[in-house]
C-alpha cells in the first residue's frame, strides 16, 4: 500500500517511475522549502541535442568569494510549453538542491515567475538518404535508375515466381474470431 506524497513543489507517488508533476506559476512564485534554494541566474550553456546544460548564479553562495556556483539543469525542469530550452546569456530564476552529484536544478523560470524564452535552434535531425525503389542504392530514385525496371517479385523471399499473396515461405495467420457475435 502506497501513499502519495504532497510537498509544495510537486506531487510524488514514491513506488511510481513517474517524474514530479512541476508547479503553477504561482507555485513557482510563492513556495518555498528547507530542501531548496531559489535564486536568480544566467545560463552559462544549454545543449539543445542533449537536453542539459548550467546555469551561474547571480549571488556567490560558495564558501570563496572569488568562485561562482553553477547549477545543473536539465531540460525536464525548464518552465515553458513546446520545445524547453536555455538561450546562452539567459537571465532565469533557479529553485536547486544539493544532489549526490553536485548542485541540481528542480525549477527553472523566467526572472519574474514566468516561462523561460529558450532557443529558437532545434537539434538537427539526420535524414536518411534517398534510395532507389529499383535497385536499392542510395543518391538517386527508380526514374534515374540506369538499369532497366526490376520485375515484381514476392515481398517477403524475393523471389520473381511469385508475390506475397503466393508466397510458400510465409505462414498464415489465423483469421481472428474475437469479434464473434451472440445471439440470445
């Protein structure tokens, strides 16, 4: 038997994988925990393919005065809709923990409470080359195929004595009789 969890910042199931639920903006406004701090902050950087980046804070909480903190923040934490990011040199207000692997972002918003701006550049997505339709190779289609259209052959082995509908190799499935109806 579980119990769910309720703390001013999010909402946890303790046996759920689930990530927390982030906060309104007024939460982000006006909560406040032992646990963590808000601040405010510039973005240092933010790789947008990967989702993470750190944040330099404003005010100097580290023990020399000569060091700035940063803060790690991941893309999930990020208050905007759409696509979340940083923009580098971004002015945000910061609510971080001490984690087991250093300072860590939980909430990342606009200096007054509203969504962050982020970068308008998107990650580049890899697109696959073209292939031919005829032979297979890629950089150019079945119309500037040199070699002659292929004949139709079977889908599934390949072969040209026979189409998939014919095909010896492939094994039938049964016709599905869920959808059976009763009479009364």
């Amino acid at each position: 038997m579980s119990e769910d969890i309720t703390t001013p910042e999010a909402t946890v199931n303790p046996t759920s994988s689930v990530h927390p639920t982030l906060p309104t903006k007024d939460d982000v406004n006006t909560s406040t925990t032992d646990a963590s701090t808000w601040d405010l902050g510039r973005c240092k950087w933010f790789d947008i393919s990967k989702g993470y980046g750190f944040v330099t804070l404003k005010s100097c909480p580290t023990e020399q005065a000569n060091q700035q903190r940063d803060v790690f923040v991941y893309q999930s934490v990020i208050q905007m809709n759409g696509f979340r990011s940083l923009h580098d040199g971004e002015e945000v207000k910061v609510q971080y923990k001490k984690s087991s692997l250093g300072w860590e972002a939980t909430v990342v918003c606009g200096p007054n409470g509203e969504d962050c701006i982020g970068n308008v550049r998107r990650p580049k997505r890899r697109k696959r080359p073209d292939r031919c339709y005829n032979c297979g190779e890629a950089g150019h289609h079945a119309k500037e195929c040199n070699l002659p259209p292929l004949p139709k052959r079977c889908h599934h082995c390949k072969s040209i004595e026979h189409l998939v509908v014919d095909c010896p190799n492939k094994q039938d499935t049964p016709p599905d009789t869920s959808e059976t109806s009763t009479q009364s």
